[in-house]
C-alpha cells in the first residue's frame, strides 16, 4: 500500500480512535505514523493501541511507525478557597510556596524552579498566556506581580515563564515510568517534551540505548538559542507551535517554523509541524481556508511529516482529518510551484562519500526518468541521506531490520520494506527489482537508481551507484 505523496502523515490516537477499526480506517486514510500522547490515558490504553498498530501492520505487510510522546514537566498554580477569581488589569497579585488556598490576591505557585529564574521585570504568563503578568518583586520562594491583561483564573492553571530557561530536567518521574513502559512495547520514536538546551537530551538518550529514536519537540523559545546544537544531538524534530506560541508573540511563529524545517532540511534530519493544523476538524466536518493553506505551507517547505492532534484524538471526524490533511499533501505536491519552491531551499551535500553518493542518485534518478531510488540500509542513515535530497524519484528503503523500516516510516518520499539481508551485489540489485515490482513502484522496463554501502551491513558506508533495468 503505498502513499502517493512524499510528506507523512502522523495521528494521535486517543479517546476518538482507539478501536482496532478506527485504526485501520486512519491508516486507510493515510496515516503513517501513529503518535500515543502520554498526557493522557493509561498504560493500559497505550498497550491496547499499539497491538492493534502492529496487528494492522501484520495484514497490511507495511511498516508503521509508533512515536511515544511524553507529557514533560507541567508546571502550575496551586487551587483556590473559592474558585474561579477574576483579576482586571492593574491587580496586585503574589505566588508564593504556601500550601493554603489562595484567594483573590495570591496562590501558591509550587515550583521553586520558577522562582529560580525570575527577576524584576520578567513576565508570567498563565492558562495558555490567557492572562499576563509583570514581576515587580520576587525572591528565592515568592514573586509579587501586576496584572496586564486580566481574566478569570480558576484551580491548577498552566504557567509559563518567556524568555527565561528554567533549571528543569524535560523528565520527570513519570516520564522515566513512561519511557520504560514505551520502550518495553518497542515503540520507534520517543518525543522529549520541554527541551530547552542540548543538556537536556543526555538523560534520554542514556535511558532508550539505541531502542529508538529520539525527537526533540521544540516548545520553549529558549531552545532557539541552541537550535543546531539540539538538531546535532537528535534523530528528528518536532515543531510544536501550540506552546511555542504561548511564550512567543503569534507573529513570530511561522518565521521559525520555516527557520526549524530549513536547518532540519540541511542537517537530514526529519521535522514534524505540529498543533492545530486542521483544529476546527475537531468539531467540523472540514477546515478553515487558513487551515488549508496552513498544512500547504509546511508541505511547500519540505517538512517530513505534518501532524493531528485533537482531530484524530478526541475530534468528531478523525478519518475526515486524515482524508482531509492526505488530499492537501498530495495537492501541493502536484503544484508546478512546489519542485520551484523545494528546490530553492536545498543545501549542498557534505563533503562525504554517502552525500556524494546520494546526490548522484537523485542527479541520475532525475535525468533518466528513474521509476525510484532504491536504498539498502542497516541503520537508516543510507536512506536518511537520500531523503536529504528531496529526489523527484520515490525512495524505496530496503532493510532487514524491522525497526529501521518503522522508524524511516516518518521520512519524506520514502517507502520502507522489510526485507532478508542480501549475500551479494548481484542479489541485491534483483531483489531491488522484484520488490519494487511487487509493491507497485515499478514495472518491467522501468529503471531503478540502487545505492548501497559495500561491504554490506556497514552502517553510513553509501559508496556504491547502480542503475539496473526491471526485469532484464
């Protein structure tokens, strides 16, 4: 079954698509990868969604990929003795660390990383930056504030602090329960919520060993600062606009959209564009113009993967979204501006033998009209760097590892196979012409663009071109 596009859809699943048949019709609809949010549900949900994942992937015989994504350090507001309050414009108002409910002039704010990072002049924003606050005096457990823009405030609202990086790990207990949890199921890619700096990747790249890969969700404007550095040290990004643009004037978020998915773009790296896409799907039976246009951009910048959140998780027409988000795709791909506007934003290939490899590739693929690419690849990094290129040409991903197969599921233009290891060079060119056959990449007479590394089984080693004919 393969896609007739190259950008991915990612689904969360959640309340809305649970069931073994909702999840075949989002896959049916398009879905690529499915994202399990352990903001909510159980580990028990979580389980019962990922068998009937890979019991889809079973009938169906294509890999799918499963991201873990985790909840991350939440932090907020205490409760009050008579809830909600309401605060105008001009209001003093304290946070401090005392346990009684608070009342219309304080709450306890039970976060002294927080307290840690402010200073006179700081501002503090509260229920999705719904209402906003100066500091005008603070100290090592309370902070004394004004009221800028005022509105009800009501038990356990959400607090984020602009501008500033707060000395917290991105994992909390939970997190490392989750994680476990993730990694015992066998999920292909963990989403490390909360990132701010390059530190903040050590600890769960020490806990996964190598079980999966790791992505960084870009939601605290302080990891701008380190962006390349953060990219470096991970597999993939996600852009995640939704708290990105609590702490950021709205304005700004889509110049940094395009900034991440440039530099993930140059690096080879996958990037996810997340949050609200399609939000008024949630309740909808179609989005917003804007909305259209919002997924089109991220499609016309090369991102990898576009992704649903509440409209697959709790909305009122999941597969709708999926049909919906797998028709723009498709669309704009079709678009005589797109290859203009993909091309405009390429990076030259490093100086290395696999990028000199891979560029050929897309070189040769595009001036004989070659029906794909074809990588062979052990760890991924083989088709990682063919997918750099944005080929015209589908990439077809054979692997004898079913877990690179599942993770290279995200990857723009590439339709992974798990396939038996080959024995020789001879072996792997007709198998590359069988399986593009049987998967309905090719036809006899077609030619195919085959890159490898020799020997086989040596992860980065791409050095070997080969054009071969379907079925001579």
């Amino acid at each position: 079954m393969r896609r007739q596009r190259n950008g991915k859809i990612v689904a969360t699943l959640g309340p809305a698509s649970s069931s073994a048949e909702r999840i075949r019709s989002l896959f049916e609809a398009g879905a690529d990868v499915f994202r399990l949010n352990f903001s909510h549900g159980t580990h028990d949900d979580h389980r019962a969604r990922y068998d009937a994942i890979r019991a889809l992937e079973q009938v169906r015989g294509r890999p799918i990929g499963v991201l873990l994504d985790l909840q991350g350090p939440k932090l907020r507001i205490g409760t009050f003795a008579n809830n909600p309050i309401n605060l105008a414009a001009g209001d003093t108002f304290r946070f401090d660390m005392d346990d009684k409910p608070g009342g219309q002039t304080r709450v306890r704010l039970p976060h002294i990383e927080i307290f840690q990072a402010l200073e006179t002049g700081s501002e503090l924003l509260l229920d999705d930056g719904r209402i906003r606050l100066n500091v005008e005096r603070c100290g090592s457990d309370f902070a004394e504030t004004k009221v800028v823009t005022g509105g009800k405030l009501s038990d356990r609202k959400g607090v984020n602090v602009p501008n500033a990086t707060l000395p917290l790990s991105p994992m909390t207990d939970k997190d490392r329960q989750d994680l476990k949890f993730g990694l015992d199921l066998g999920v292909d890619w963990v989403a490390l919520s909360f990132v701010q700096r390059p530190d903040d990747i050590a600890e769960a790249r020490r806990l996964i060993a190598g079980r999966a890969y790791i992505m960084a969700k870009l939601e605290k404007p302080a990891a701008m600062q380190h962006l390349d550095e953060i990219i470096e040290m991970v597999d993939g990004i996600m852009v995640a606009r939704g708290d990105l643009g609590v702490e950021m004037p709205p304005e700004d978020v889509p110049g940094l959209q395009k900034r991440i998915v440039r530099a993930c773009r140059r690096e080879g790296k996958p990037v996810v564009v997340a949050t609200q896409m399609l939000d008024s799907m949630v309740h909808a039976p179609a989005p917003t113009r804007a909305e259209a246009s919002d997924v089109a951009t991220a499609v016309y910048d090369g991102a990898d993967a576009v992704m649903l959140s509440a409209e697959t998780a709790s909305g009122d027409y999941p597969v709708e979204s999926v049909e919906m988000m797998d028709r723009i795709v498709a669309r704009v791909e079709h678009d005589q501006l797109y290859r203009t506007i993909m091309d405009a934003a390429h990076s030259p290939p490093e100086p290395t033998a696999a990028d000199a490899i891979t560029a050929a590739a897309s070189q040769v693929a595009h001036t004989i009209s070659a029906a794909a690419i074809v990588t062979y690849t052990t760890s991924g990094s083989t088709t990682l760097r063919a997918a750099r290129e944005r080929p015209q040409a589908p990439i077809l991903c054979l692997t004898s590892k079913l877990e690179t197969a599942r993770r290279l599921a995200l990857t723009w233009g590439v339709h992974p196979v798990h396939t038996e290891d080959v024995a020789n060079f001879s072996d792997m060119v007709a198998k590359a012409c069988q399986i593009a056959k049987d998967v309905g990449i090719a036809r006899d007479g077609d030619k195919l663009v085959i890159t490898a590394g020799v020997p086989f089984g040596t992860p980065g080693a791409t050095n070997v071109l080969r054009i071969a004919r379907v079925g001579q």
